[in-house]
C-alpha cells in the first residue's frame, strides 16, 4: 500500500471522521478508467452500436463510460484518431457537465490543457460561439490544440498566457468560465503515486495563493449574470470552500449555486470556513471511497444580475477578403458545410476561418486562432487536418470511407501512400476525404487510383 505522509494522514481523520478507515482501503482498489464520447461528432446511442469494447456508463456523466483498462487500449484504435471520444478519469469528467454551456456562448478555460474539460466545453457549443482555451505552458498548450482539433472544435482560439493578462483583453466577456485550478493533488494519490512527493514539496499553502488569484481574475471576465465553475482534485479547505469564501469577501455580488446531484457527491463543509454559511453545502466533494473515481471538489457560482453590469461593446464586422483565391473559391463552393466568408482570415499561405465577436487581441500570445482550414501555395488549396476533423462525412463532396477493419486505415494513419483501385475506379482525381466507418480521419490527394497520403506527420499512428 501507497505510504501517505503523516501530515496529510491526520488532516483526512479530521476531515472524514469515521469514514477515514474506508478512505484508507480504498487505496487497495484498482484505479478506474474512462472516456467520454464526443457529442459534436456522435450520439451516445450511435456510439454504443459500434464500440469495440465492453462499457459500462459513469452513472453521473450521460456520456461518460468506464473501460477496464488491464484488456483494452483504446487509444490504439482508429476511432480515437476519429476524435470520437476522449480518455478521461471519470471524476475528472464532472465540472465540465456540472457547468450549463449552452451554443452560442462565449466560454473560457482558464487552465485547460491537456483539454480533459475544454473538448467537452467544446463539443457543447456545437459550432457556435467561440471557446477560449488557455494554458500558461507553452508546450502544454500544444497538445490541448491537438485535442480541441482532433475534436473538431473550430470555434475556438488557444492561448498561452499567465491569467492575469488575459483580464485587459476580455473585462466582462464571458458567458461561462471554467477553472480547474492547479492544486496539491490530493485526490489523485491513489491514481498516481508520484503527486504524494509532489505534496510534500508544494502543499495547499502554495496552490492556495495562485487559486486565488487565478478566481479573482476570472471573476473579472466573466459578464454579470454569467456563472464561473471552480473545481480541484484536492480535499484541503484552504483550497478548496476557503478559496471560494475568499472569491465572495473580494466579489461580494457572486452567490453559490446548487448542481445537479448524484448519491455519490459529498456536500461542501462551511465548519471549514470562517462565515460557517449553509451556502458552502451547495459545492460537491467527490470521494474515492464513495465512487468509482478519484478525489474532485467543485462550486458552481454566479455572478450578479445581467441587469446591473456594462455591457460588452458589440465587435465591427469583419469583411471577406478581397482577393479569395481561385481554388480557395472552388473548394469552399463545393463544402456543403456553410461558410461566412466574412470571417475568413487569410495571413500569408494559411487560411483561418474565425469565431464571432472576438476583440482585438494584438500582443496576446496564441497557439491557434480559429479554424486553420488549409493553406494557399501558388494559387493550390491544400485543406489542413484540422478541417478534415471539423467536418461531417455528407459535407464533403468526395469520400473515401473504409470500415475499421480494413488494414488500409491504419496504413493511412501511419502516412502510407494507399493502393485504393478496388474501391476508385471512374472516380476523378484530387482531394478526398478519408474517413472509418463515416468519420473522418484526415485529407489524401487522388491520382491514379493511389491516394497520396496527408495525414498530419505529428498526429501519426506510432509502431
């Protein structure tokens, strides 16, 4: 068994009294794994038709299934590269359904990679509205861009800034904020035994203080009438029920609101805070020894009245560029998939397909905005990967669609050219889309009854 600092041993007898034995135990109990089907790409019920492996739902997560993960490894199978689900720890799953997205809202995830929780803010925008994904480290950033893509979420931008600078560009914008906060880890001991040295070198005392300060700049652009979701995989007061007691001394207009509950979750504990308000019952605690999943705090807060704050000055209208490319035109004539050409970005080769109503954002540091849809070399369009995945089989106008069988879909994303003549003949050369059992995985060039594989280099299939 894990050995657990003494420190942390006698805080859990304090905070769990006579339930502190069967938190021990359950450090003896096997880790649990899940994923979570991508919505904006299939239905839960569509899903389940084809999974190639046993699932049984995550009874608190409508698209949340666990899989037993000593059998199977589906990160290993094309419909992961199809972006049809995403491999998640079912707690972890919980903010991001605990947090009411709606299409068409503007949205933020302070601290998203590796994007766990902005691929499901994401897929519930369903297009509409833009995503904001942001991430301080850089080289994290890049792989929560990866997901959002594989996803095919393309109303979004991804940052990689501190949280701080991000208050001078968007005062007051956001509809929704989540923030999964960078904490001491305490509920993911029994998942990795590395947090627990982790605790001993930094503990609650400094994850307390960036929290903090991560929420208060939240709180600053989020609209009024709009709701901040704040979750830890932590069990400590200070950083959790006394982080959001500090967010409502400093915005005294937020309230703590109610989620939608499961016979697992664990009320919030006022005892520790100093208000000792009721109000702090409304946040959820997630025990291992109660669930089937790791250790999670979350509260759910709003802000205010709509009525009572400033509104967000409506954005100038972009015009569609002048001079759009001759094969640009054709391609995005032949999408059934509806363009606004005034928000096409062209800069340089790349074209970028842009959410609505984002301010200026000269100086602020990206990794991605928008939808990269491709690039322009010598007056060819070369449609990019990203695209490929925001896309649906009946948009395009040229499919080649393989069952998952087929050996050649691997060989496709392994960046092999393919031999396609049983299934090409009288079919004319140029782009295709390729896709597995209907869903797209990527773009090759037709010629020859060969397809010439252009599958993106970094998202390949490794031997």
């Amino acid at each position: 068994m894990i050995k657990l600092p003494q420190a942390f041993e006698e805080k859990m007898k304090n905070l769990l009294q006579d339930e502190y034995e069967s938190y021990v135990q359950c450090y003896e109990e096997p880790r649990h794994y899940g994923l979570r089907v991508n919505t904006n790409k299939i239905s839960v019920e569509d899903f389940l038709k084809i999974a190639p492996w046993p699932l049984k739902p995550v009874p608190w997560i409508p698209n949340g299934f666990y899989y037993d993960g000593d059998l199977v490894q589906p990160s290993r199978h094309p419909y992961y590269f199809a972006g049809l689900y995403y491999l998640q720890e079912p707690s972890a799953m919980t903010p991001a359904s605990r947090i009411p997205v709606n299409p068409g809202e503007r949205v933020l995830d302070v601290c998203a990679a590796p994007g766990g929780k902005a691929t499901e803010l994401g897929a519930r925008l369903n297009g509409q509205g833009v995503l904001i994904a942001n991430d301080i480290s850089n080289s994290r950033a890049r792989g929560l861009l990866k997901n959002l893509e594989l996803f095919g979420i393309g109303n979004m931008m991804v940052i990689s800034e501190e949280p701080g600078k991000l208050v001078e560009y968007f005062p007051e914008y956001f509809d929704k904020i989540l923030i999964d906060a960078p904490c001491s880890g305490e509920g993911m001991f029994r998942k990795d035994k590395k947090m627990v040295k982790a605790w001993e070198e930094h503990g609650p005392e400094f994850f307390s203080k960036l929290q903090r300060s991560i929420i208060t700049q939240a709180a600053q652009m989020l609209k009024p009438g709009g709701m901040i979701l704040y979750s830890t995989c932590t069990f400590d007061a200070l950083e959790n029920e006394q982080t959001i007691e500090y967010l409502l001394e400093t915005y005294p207009g937020f309230k703590i609101c109610s989620m939608e509950g499961y016979e697992g979750f664990c009320e919030g504990k006022p005892e520790f805070t100093e208000s000792k308000s009721e109000a702090y019952k409304k946040t959820v605690r997630i025990f291992p020894h109660k669930m089937q999943g790791e250790g999670h705090y979350l509260a759910l807060l709003k802000k205010g009245n709509a009525e009572t704050g400033a509104e967000t000055k409506p954005q100038k209208g972009n015009k569609a560029p002048k001079n759009i490319p001759e094969e640009l035109d054709t391609f995005l004539r032949e999408l059934t998939w509806r363009i606004d050409r005034s928000r096409l970005d062209i800069r340089e080769e790349r074209v970028y397909y842009m959410p609505e109503g984002l301010p200026q954002l000269k100086g602020i540091r990206f990794l991605r905005s928008g939808l990269l849809m491709g690039e322009v070399k010598k007056n060819r369009f070369e449609p990019s990967q990203a695209l490929a995945m925001c896309l649906k089989k009946e948009e395009y106008p040229r499919i080649l669609d393989f069952p998952a069988a087929d050996d050649r879909v691997i060989k496709y994303l392994k960046g092999e050219t393919l031999d396609v003549g049983d299934i090409t003949s009288g079919k004319e050369k140029g782009w295709y889309l390729v896709c597995v059992d209907g869903y797209p995985l990527g773009f090759g060039k037709l010629a020859n009854q060969t397809l010439k594989n252009k599958y993106l280099p970094g998202w390949r299939w490794m031997s």
